[in-house]
C-alpha cells in the first residue's frame, strides 16, 4: 500500500508537496477542477444556487496540462496516483443527456488518451447530477473539531437543482424560464451504461483506470435526481457493465458507511480488492448512516480501520490511500493539522500492515487467505 494527499487545484504548491512528503505521502491525487477559485478550500457543500463554484471557462485539458503536471509533481519528489473528477462544463451534456452529448463524449475520449499519454493512470469520476450536496458545517468531529454531518430532516432535499448547474458546479448561465431537471434511476443507469461502453474501452487502450466514486451522500434521490451508488452491491452493477481491469472503483470508505441498511463494510472491501478493480481508496471515517450522519477522525468512526487495513494487506492490495476530508483542528493551519494527523495514523498501520494480526472479519466468515 501507498501512501497519497488529495490537492485541490491551487493548492498544488511546492510548499504542500513539501508538507505531504514531510508527513509520509509518495503520490499525488489531483483535482484540476477549480471548485475554490480564489478560495481557501473549506469543508462545504458549497450554496444552494451555486454549488462549489463557477466552471463555464473550463477548457479541456490537453496531453500538455497533464504532461507538465506529472513532471511539476515528480520534480518535487513525488507520483501523480489520479485527476480527481472531470470538470462538469466538459460532460454536462453526458449526465444530461443533453445535445451536446456526442461531442463531450469525444472530448473525454481525448482527454483520456491524453492523460494516459502523459503518464497519468487512473481518473476518478463520480456519475452524479446534483453531486456532493446537502451537508452542514459543524463542530461535529472530537473535541468540536470542525468536520461535516448530513442530516436530511434539517434541509430540503427535493430542493430544485438551478439551471445551468451540474455536479454541484455551474457550467453555464442559468435560463429563467427552465424546466427543473429530474432524473430517474433508470434513466440515470442507462446513461452510465451508455459512458462506460463508449470510454472505458479508450481508456483500457490508453492505460488508464476509470475509478468511480459512490454517492456522497447515499440518499436515494437529491434535488429531483437519482443516486447511483448508494448501496455497495450497485458497485457490483457498475463493473458489470463493461468487465474491464479499466473499469474500477475510487473507493470511498466514508460513503460505503454511510450507505442506509448496508451490512458491515469489510465484506465489501474485501470483494472489490479480490477483483482487482480499486482505482485508489478515500481512507474515511464516519459515524451514522443516512439520513443522519457526521465525518470523523479517521480513528474515531464507526469503522474499523486497523480491519481495513489488514484486508487490503491480505488481498495484496498495492494502490494508493488518501486521507479524504479530514475535520480541520483548531490552531493556525487547520487543513494541515487534520491532514497530518490523519497521514500520521494511516503510514502507522500501513507499516505495521504485518503485525496487526490476523483479519477478524476473514475469520468470522470462514474465508481463506492465500499465502
């Protein structure tokens, strides 16, 4: 197992390559959507009209973009693991099923083969009209730590998604007079289906892995639309689709907890690790389950992470980790305290992964471990 750190746009900086060799990390997971333009990054589902921000500028990023990317990042002593999320301007019209469909689906056909060109090897995505939406801000972590809960009763969740707004983004100008979008699952399904028969093949032919997240959160519906993931067999549904070692998970720990009247997560795991199918994995804490649940210290949630660890250890998982929104402590750069720590505590039982003793969970279900 490696050791990665999550950096948001303008926060792919010599000093935090610094920072995250400093505490441990070998690779890189980058997001080239400028969600906090101008902004410090901040737990937040962003505002009800505008989301995370402002994306109708975006252009395409091109062979060049991730060429100089993987160079700046290996100058400064570490690996690019993944691009995390495509930009919504570049795939509205996929989500939407909107005119511009066939275009955008070339567009990400070029850009994966670029990415793959560069030396990029896994682009994780999440196949979500409304996107990450729905939480609140709060002292919600130990010691009032401040971290990010969802509680449904407290917020509208039929609440229209604005025009022009996408994956939690604007990626064009609203229309007064529009129809709200709804969406169904059906729907929703038939065009994943229709992306991952079109991409995952280019992406197989470029070396590149396409690592889907689960809904976050795993409500059955947000703001008119169906959610896709929101239990963990439906991942078993996704790689169903097209059965290619190019079709695989960015498994998120934190949104499998949450998922509503999910059995226990270590089955789970182990499954989708003896498949050979986990782009990179969030190493996230939780504790509740929708509708009602708030994001933890990564060792002081409802999972047993020292049990993940040993799974993925007996699965001969050798993929990168990140921590994933981490809760923010209180002192002068809380962003990197909660990273920090977090990265401190993953290293600890990755490196010990061989004396934590034998799997709880494999023994309870009478599975056998090849040697």
């Amino acid at each position: 197992m490696k050791i990665g750190l999550g950096l948001y746009r303008e926060s792919l900086t010599p000093d935090n390559f610094r920072f995250a060799r400093q505490a441990g990390a070998t690779h890189i997971v980058a997001h080239l959507t400028n969600y906090f333009r101008g902004r410090d990054p901040s737990l937040s589902a962003g505002s009800e009209r505008e989301g995370w921000g402002d994306c109708s500028t975006d252009e395409l990023w091109s062979y060049e973009d991730f060429a100089g990317l993987v160079k700046t990042v290996r100058d400064n002593g570490l690996e690019i693991a993944a691009i995390e999320n495509f930009s919504p301007r570049f795939w509205s019209d996929v989500l939407l099923d909107g005119p511009d469909r066939a275009k955008q689906i070339e567009g990400l056909k070029r850009l994966v083969r670029d990415a793959g060109r560069a030396g990029i090897p896994c682009i994780g995505y999440n196949f979500s009209i409304a996107g990450v939406w729905g939480w609140s801000r709060g002292p919600f972590a130990r010691g009032e730590a401040m971290s990010v809960g969802l509680d449904l009763a407290a917020i509208d969740p039929d609440l229209p998604l604005p025009d022009g707004v996408v994956w939690n983004m604007r990626y064009r100008a609203g229309r007064p007079d529009a129809e709200p979008v709804t969406v169904s699952s059906d729907e929703l399904w038939q065009r994943l289906g229709a992306f991952l028969r079109e991409v995952v093949p280019v992406a197989e032919g470029s070396g590149v892995v396409l690592a889907a997240h689960p809904d976050d959160p795993p409500a059955e519906a947000l703001r008119g639309t169906a959610r896709l993931v929101n239990r963990p067999q439906k991942y078993d549904r996704l790689m169903d689709i097209v059965d290619s070692p190019s079709n695989g998970l960015e498994l998120c720990l934190g949104s499998l907890q949450e998922m509503p009247g999910a059995d226990e997560i270590y089955g789970h795991v182990r499954r989708f690790a003896r498949r050979k199918r986990i782009g990179y994995i969030h190493f996230r804490n939780v504790r509740g389950k929708v509708p009602n649940y708030h994001e933890t210290f990564v060792d002081d949630g409802d999972i047993d992470m020292a049990e993940i660890v040993r799974i993925l250890r007996d699965e001969n998982y050798d993929g990168v980790i990140i921590p994933d929104h981490t809760p923010e402590m209180s002192c002068d750069a809380p962003w990197h305290a909660g990273k920090a720590f977090a990265l401190g505590y993953m290293r600890a039982l990755v490196q010990n992964a061989a004396a934590l003793g034998p799997s709880r969970t494999a023994q309870a279900a009478n599975i056998r471990i090849e040697a």
